[in-house]
C-alpha cells in the first residue's frame, strides 16, 4: 500500500532527511513550508504558511494520510516569548484545523528540552517541567493537541527528539561550526569544557525514524526520539575529527555550559524500540 | 501607610469576601468586573472586560499598588476547550498589559488543579502535571507571567487555592446545594460516597490569606492557599450539619467520584505558614 504522506517544515534541516527517507521508501510525500527551497526536490512541494494557513489546508497538502509536523519558527532562541505568544497559537489553530478536516495521523516533533532541568535518563513517563519558553510551548502545544484529540478519531505519535547532528545544520551549530573550522584550515577549535553528556542522532538516522513512525498503523502518544546512549560533547567532537579526517584540534573549557540544559541528560529508548518492533 | 488594591472578579464568590477584607480593613480599594452587581458596594467599581481591555486599563484600575486577580471564566467545566482556547491569551494579554503599564505587584489565584491526579499532600514544589484544560491553563498562564516578569520588576504572588465553601458559592457546589436542601426542608441529601480527602477552607478565611498575601511586601512566588488539614467530604458535610443546625441526613453513594480529582489529596501549608510569619 502506497502511503501519503505530507511533511511541514520540509526545507529545514530535519524536513529534507524526512523527504529524502520517503522518497526513497517509494511514498507519495507532499513537502511543504512558506517558500520552495532548492534542498527539496523530487516531490510535490505545496507553499503554506502555519500562521495563515488557507481553509482548505488539508486538501492542499493532498489529503495526506499522515502527516509528519516539524515545522516550529523561532529557534534556535530558547527564551524568546515568541514561542508561546506566537508561535503555540498559530500552531495549535493550523493542526486543529487539519484534525477538523480530516488527517486520520499528525507525527509531531517534540523536544527533550519539554523535559526541563532532569537529570540523567529520562523516560516518557517524567513529568514534563519545561524551563524555556520553547520547551513549555511544545509540551503546551501537546497538552492542547492530546484534550481536543479525545474528542476524534486522529491519532497522535509525539516524538521527542534530542540531539541531532548533520550537514546542513544551523550555522550555529556545534556541527556545522567545527566542520566549517576544519574545512577552513583552523588549527584550533575554541568549545565548551565537553564534559556534558547528551543523547545524539545523527539527523538522517532521526528522520529515519520518524518515517518508520509514520508508517506504523495508530499513534504512538509520546516517545523519545533518541539513541538512548549517553555520549559526552568531547567525545562526540573527537569522533568526528576521526570520521571525517580533520585536521584540528579541540580547545576545551573556552565556553560555559549553558544554563537551561542539565550537565547530563539523556533520553531512554525503550519505548521507541518496543514500539517499531512490536509495531 | 494605606495600601490602593484592585480586585478582578470581585462581583465573584471570593472576589465579594475578599472586597469585604480589604475595606474592613481600611484598605483603599477598587473592585472590578464586566458588570457592576449589589453583591459589591462600599468602594470604587470599575467595569472591564478582560477579554477587551481598554489601553488604558492600569490607569482605570486607579494605578494600584497590588492587583488581586481572580477573575476566570468557563467554571465550573473543567474540561471545556474554553480554558486554553479563549481565557488563557485573554488573560495573559490582559495582565501583560498591566505589567508593562507598571503594576508593581500581582496576586492571582492558582488552582490546586494544577498539580493534576497526584495524592496525599502536595507541596509547591511538586511538578505540577494537570490533567484537566482548567489546570493546564492555570499552570500555563503563571509559567508565561513569570517568563516575562523575569525581565520587569513586578513581583509574582501565586495563590494555588484548593477548595473553599461558603455563603455565595456557586448553585452546583455542594455546599450550596446542601443548603439549599436542608432550607427547603429535604429529609436526605443524595451525594458521592464522601470518603475522598480534601483540604477545605471556609471562604472568608481563604478572603483573609489573599489580602494578607497583598500586603506583603513583595512575591512570594508559588504557595499553596491551603488549610494543610485532609479532611473527608463526609466529615466535611457532618460539621456543616452540626454547625447549621440542619436538619437533613446525607446519603452517601448515589453519585460516582469524578475521575479529574484523586481520592485523596491536600496541600501543605508550610510555605503559607512561614511566609505570613516571617513576611
């Protein structure tokens, strides 16, 4: 069976892994975002914008059987009150809408930081006490979509994703800084002390996952996106300089840890692996 | 020093009780609400709709040192879409613009909600966990406030009230309709099986703390608007018998318990205690 299926926010950095995994899964994929852009190619591309969406949305996006929702404007600020004065409404009325329409599945991406300052390995099952704007949003964003859901017959699979990493990153980026360092020639590269431990994908592993999720028949509720393996910054950096043969070295300690992520945290992955293998 | 204190919702059950504290205690106060009502009357009333405030609201308000904000719309449906839909961006557009206009303080009543299904005795540091639209909005309005007073210098108090019975209380509390049975002469009251635990206060006695908490100097951040005593709603219904002089036997188990609520929960009072103790 062919699925349809539609993806937003499919010119960022995840969306174009996303499109590129279902195209070459052979699936009928819709990409959309405000403005066509030369990193999505080889399928349908529909111009929409979230915070004025046209009323016959859904059936622009093709009446897709899913929808992968990765769309969210804003970042990477953290502590902008864009997220929930703007951001939260527009998305819930844009997602209520296609819910009204129609969508049978809406595959959102979440975030680790809905988590808030928790450390070590954390499971779905924490409470939720976001400390940035952006974290309280989405956890917001998915109390609302969870009480108006109860009420049809949509379903929801909400992926919290962690740390992603990959070409065509943010420029601001841990990634995308140390490999423009490198392929500049810097002898040195000025970072954090690295001790931290985080939980990281590489992103075409991420939307390979979030693809597998799409497929699946019925909604997950909420997952953590993630290795489940906690790696430290350094060591994470130092894989990279052996993978792709950099000539550059590390200096740590240069920057402070930031101070709305706990030193260690990292997501459990049992759900996501019990889940995609028991289906 | 004579204080100048604004009330919202003070045509309300607790906004008439807290009124009557403010001006028995001499404080210059101005009550408010969309329509003027006899249950209010000795001080300034201003009519305002939260939904459509006036630019100029903070200045009609009589620039008030302190704001008691108690007025929310929707009660008693917990669970209606109205809560995070309609009151929670009326609300916070309505308070951004007071804090923006300069209040230096704003006490508003949280909700025990807020902590959603979770028993025995909460404290403020509890995270919170709401279950119902009531509470998430609640939690959701005070997590933007203080996203935002975090850049300004007005101080927070947020009172998580847990259940009040008195005078004046809505029809479809149970202490109104036991009254109004026991008034009209019914020989039993049909009602829940009454051995849930909760933590009541008599209306007038939750008034004081709110105007005692105004007074302050300063926010006091959270804190639980509580007695810190667990008490059985049967026990609760046997006093009010007893202190009222009824003459009506309960009949406990004709209705379900509702499944928004734990069995048994209360507040801690601790954090109350100390504040009002030591300021």
């Amino acid at each position: 069976m062919k699925s349809h299926i539609a993806v937003t926010g499919a010119t960022g950095f995840l969306g174009r892994h996303v499109i590129k995994c279902l195209l070459d899964a052979g699936i009928d994929a819709v990409a959309t975002a405000r403005t066509r852009s030369a990193t999505v190619s080889g399928c349908r591309f529909v111009s929409l914008d979230i915070a004025n969406p046209p009323l016959d949305a859904f059936e622009r996006l093709g009446s897709p059987e899913v929808l992968i929702h990765l769309a969210w404007d804003g970042l990477p600020n953290y502590r902008s009150h864009h997220h929930f004065e703007q951001e939260l409404p527009r998305q819930y009325r844009f997602l209520k809408g296609l819910i009204e329409a129609g969508l049978p599945k809406l595959v959102v991406a979440g975030t680790c930081f809905e988590y808030g300052l928790q450390s070590g390995e954390l499971s779905e099952q924490a409470p939720t006490n976001p400390c940035t704007t952006y974290g309280f949003s989405k956890d917001a964003l998915r109390r609302q979509l969870e009480y108006i859901m109860a009420e049809t017959s949509t379903s929801l699979t909400w992926a919290r994703l962690f740390y992603l990493w990959g070409e065509g990153q943010a420029p601001g980026s841990l990634y995308a800084q140390i490999s423009a360092a490198a392929n500049r020639g810097d002898a040195r590269f000025p970072m954090s002390g690295g001790e931290q431990l985080r939980d990281y994908l590489p992103v075409s592993q991420a939307a390979d996952l979030m693809v597998q999720l799409a497929l699946q028949s019925g909604g997950a509720g909420v997952l953590n996106l993630c290795s489940g393996q906690p790696v430290s910054v350094r060591s994470l950096v130092e894989h990279w300089i052996v993978e792709y043969d950099w000539n550059i070295i590390p200096t740590f300690g240069c920057y402070p840890y930031p101070d709305y992520e706990p030193m260690a945290f990292w997501g459990s992955a049992s759900r996501l692996i019990n889940y995609l293998i028991q289906g």
